[in-house]
C-alpha cells in the first residue's frame, strides 16, 4: 500500500481516526506521518535491554507472602533509588544497587542471561593475585576431572601439583593477612 | 573538500586491511562496559558526579598513546554540531544515546578510529574496538590491554560474585558485547535466513539487521552478537560466537555455489542491472541503493565485477547514510534532494575506481 500523501513511499503508519461518527482510515508512510504530527518516531524503538527488564515479572509469589512492597520500601541507600523505580527503568542508579536489590536480583539475572548469576571471565588487576588464583584452582579443578575421566593419568598428576601449589600460595597469603 | 580526502575521512583506516574470511565477514567488533566505583552511573541523571568522570578522563586520556593506539582525541557532544554527531554515529564511532547527553557525553577516539571509548553513555566507560574480517580473538584481546591501561588510572565497579558491574543487568559480568558485521546475499536470497535466526536466537546469540528497522536487512548486512553476559567467560563467548558465524559463513558460500549453477546467467544479469542503476540513475532511495550496493559486492567476490574495490559495500552504506550526505554537501538537504545527492555521489565514486 502506498503512502496517501506522498504517494511515493510504502504506507507503514495505519491509524483510524472517528470524529462525530465519522470513521477515516489514514495511511501514511513514517515520513509524512512525522510531518503530519501523528507520531514522533524518534526513540520509539524498543531496545532488545528495554525488551528484556520488562519481561522480569515482579516477584509475584515473593509479594503475595508480604505485607509490604518492595518497590517503595526496598531502596539502595547509595544513590536512593528504589526498587520500584529500577523496574519501571531497568536501569540501575549506581553499582550499590546491585547489593541493596539483591534479594530480588537472582530471578532477574536467571532470565536474561540463560540461568547464570555468577561472573566467570575477566578479573581486575586491583582485586589482587587472591581472586585470580582461587579462580585459578576452580579451572584447574575441572581439568583435572576431565583428565580423569579421559584416563590421561600424567597430566591429572601435573595438574594435581599445580593446584597443590595454588592453594599453598593462597594459605601463606592468608597467614601473612592476618600477621 | 575533494571526494577523496572525503571518502579517507567517511572510511575508518583499519577497515581497509583485509581480515580473516573478509568476503563474507566485514567486521569483528568488541564492546566493554566498564563503571567507576563509587559514582552514580549516568543514567542516574545526576550531573555533578558525571562532569567530574568527564573532566577527569579528559585530563588522564586526551592525546594519549597506547601501544599502536595514537593520539586519542576527546570530542565532547556540547561540542559538536548535530551533523558532527549524526556523521559518528553512521561511522558506529558513538551510539544515537551518547550523542543526547549534551551534559557529560564524551567520546575518546584513536586516530586510526579503531578504538572508541565513550564517556557516559550508558554506563561511565564504553570501550569499543573494531578489526576488519574475522578477528574476534584479535580484538579482545587487544580490548584487555585497553582495558588494563585504563584500569592502571581508574577502579572499576566490580564485585566477585556479579563481575563488572553495569548500569543495565543485561550488562553485567563480563560487560562485554562482541559482534560481527557479515554480508550474506545468498542466504537471503534463498529465504534461509528465516530459518537461521530462530536457530542462532536459541543459542544465546542475537541476529539483527545492521541498517534497516524491524527485520529488515539493508544491504543484506547481518549483526551477529551475543546477548548472555554472565556465567560465561570472554573466551567462551568469543569460542560460541565463532563457530556460530563459521556456520554461517560456510552456508553462504554452499548457498553462493548453488545459485550459481541453478541460475548462473540470471543471477549474473541481475547484478550487473544493479551495477547499471548505481552507476546511471540520477535519483535514489537508500533501499534501492543498499540492494544494489550488496548485489555488486557479490558480483565482485564471484569474479563477474573486477576493477571495483571491494570494501565499496562498507564504504558506499556509510557515504550515503543522510548524516554523510549533509556533511559532503555541507548543507541541509530534504529527503528528495537527499535521493539525488546519493546517486550523484555513487556515480561519482564508481568513476573513480575505474579511473585508477
């Protein structure tokens, strides 16, 4: 269907208008209807994050047990926003939110990122050597099971050394910690 | 301004050094989302915090190096002139979001462009990086230097058990959005495409046209992206989104072959019509001209087109974008002065390859 004002662009704005029973059917293209001033297109598309957050439904069973709303009650004392607020947004005020909203956060973080609520990959530098290496023996610990399964007892063995010698590092920084 | 120095100025450097599989894969791109500890994101709203993020990268990043990374120039959007911001934006330099916070939006750009961090966008620090073709692992791991160097000035929100903390929660963890700018007429063409992005949405990964709304692929470009941040690690995501759009890039070249010996002389004639319309019509829509721009890429990585350079897809998409056309025609124009400009200039840029 073309445009009915330009007649030049395929029609994608279809709007019914009924004044005093009059009923008009208008078909325009996005162009024109901008400069019809029926819509305004600008920022109209919905982000795949906007599509997402919407999605979470709000915590139904949690709310039915209590009495009180977290969305006006629960607020990150931070950067003072509420729980309400970050749903209507999305968006969280500052990175407090993340603890202050905790209780409701693990259902949310399930549905967008295909049931994960634990970080996996990179680690600053600033955390310090403590993290990096805990995270370290973790990896080493499922190779050292894949070697098993697979038989390859000589790596299992070198890898069995190296976490050995990890979790020493870890236990001699955690004496010197607390000297 | 000559359309040389023009076309230098519309094309990024980096694009034009090949990459792996670069007939089919354009770009690979990596994006990190990075917050400073202790400040409210930007989407908080409130400014004072936010100008001090600005003023404090400003005076530790603005003319640094890092390693073949020169110069890096702040811009900030108080700055720049609405057809400024709409031209880096066509260049995928800064998103359409950064470019409304006339407050404390800024960007830190390399000179080779290559390398684009932008300053409260969504989150404080947004690191981009771009490599032409398939160079996925190049590029994070370039985007982990980066990211170290500034690290070395700044404490990012992170937590042990969330990860990078980030403004929105489809962010969090690795904060890292990687993705690949592919052409893929013949799957198009077949209507295979329908069948694939369902498949590839159910593996965590997002398939979306790069120009063009809705479903709608303009110039046959594809966006092939991961959407899970979380619970993965870089290399994981980085390994799933590879052998993804290895798929990919194995269907088109099956689906190529096929047309090709179905329908070798139609499809021949059916691109050098397009070639014909681009270097003849005096009036042109950006659809058209997007087809007709896939359809000679085509026709140059099958054999049929020679002489005709082929980052002419990339490059033409960017050029005839209205941000561009404005800024080379250095005015205002409405949409129909727009159609005739672009075909003006197409035709202008096809003569000179044949010049060379």
């Amino acid at each position: 269907m073309e445009c009915q004002r330009c007649h030049k662009n395929d029609a994608s704005v279809h709007y019914t208008q009924v004044i005093n029973g009059k009923k008009d059917e208008v078909h325009l293209c996005e162009e024109c209807a901008e400069k019809e001033g029926y819509m305004d297109f600008s920022n109209q598309h919905l982000s795949m994050h906007q599509f997402l957050t919407s999605m979470v439904p709000l915590d139904s069973a949690f709310n039915k047990s209590q009495s009180i709303k977290p969305e006006t009650t629960t607020q990150c004392d931070y950067c003072g926003m509420t729980y309400g607020e970050f749903r209507r947004k999305g968006k969280f005020g500052c990175s407090h939110c993340y603890e202050s909203f905790s209780s409701y956060l693990t259902p949310l973080l399930k549905r967008v990122h295909s049931g994960n609520t634990e970080h996996v990959g990179k680690i600053p530098k600033r955390i310090g050597g403590n993290l990096h290496k805990q995270r370290e023996v973790e990896s080493l610990q499922t190779k050292l099971q894949e070697a098993i399964q697979a038989e390859a007892f000589e790596e299992a063995a070198t890898i069995r050394d190296q976490i050995h010698q990890l979790k020493q590092e870890l236990e001699e920084e955690r004496k010197g910690g607390e000297a | 301004m000559s359309l040389q120095d023009f076309i230098d100025d519309a094309i990024s450097p980096w694009l034009n050094d090949g990459g792996e599989d670069n007939d089919i894969v354009l770009s690979s791109r990596i994006r990190l989302a990075r917050n400073l500890d202790k400040v409210p994101f930007p989407t908080s709203g409130q400014e004072e915090p936010l100008t001090k993020v600005l003023e404090y990268m400003e005076q530790e990043f603005s003319g640094q190096s890092f390693n073949g990374f020169k110069d890096f120039q702040l811009a900030k959007m108080s700055d720049l002139e609405p057809i400024e911001k709409r031209v880096l934006i066509e260049k995928h330099l800064i998103s359409p979001n950064l470019a409304e916070n006339e407050g404390s939006g800024a960007v830190l750009i390399s000179k080779n462009e290559q390398v684009s961090i932008m300053v409260n966008e969504e989150d404080h620090l947004r690191l981009q990086i771009y490599y032409p073709g398939l160079q996925l692992k190049t590029a994070v791991d370039t985007a982990f230097e980066i990211d170290d160097w500034i690290e070395g000035k700044i404490g990012y929100a992170f937590d042990e058990e969330k990860g990078y903390l980030t403004s929105c929660p489809t962010n969090v963890g690795t904060g890292l959005r990687a993705s690949v700018m592919m052409h893929l007429p013949a799957l198009t063409m077949t209507n295979q495409m329908n069948q694939i992005v369902p498949e590839i949405n159910k593996l965590g990964l997002v398939v979306r046209g790069i120009y063009g709304e809705g479903s709608e692929a303009l110039g046959n470009l594809y966006q092939v992206s991961n959407q899970v941040t979380l619970g993965k690690s870089e290399e994981e995501i980085i390994q799933d989104l590879t052998s993804v759009v290895r798929e990919l890039i194995d269907s088109e070249r099956r689906s190529r072959e096929w047309i090709v010996q179905q329908s070798g002389i139609q499809l021949e004639d059916k691109l050098y019509r397009s070639y014909g319309i681009l270097s003849n019509s005096r009036i042109i829509h950006s659809k058209e001209a997007s087809k007709c721009l896939s359809d000679i890429r085509l026709a140059i990585d099958l054999g049929w087109i020679k002489g005709v350079s082929k980052t002419i897809l990339n490059e033409l998409m960017v050029l005839t974008q209205p941000g561009f056309l404005q800024h080379y025609a250095k005015k205002g124009l409405s949409p129909r002065e727009r159609d005739v400009f672009r075909a003006k200039l197409i035709r202008e840029r096809l003569t000179m390859e044949q010049e060379d």
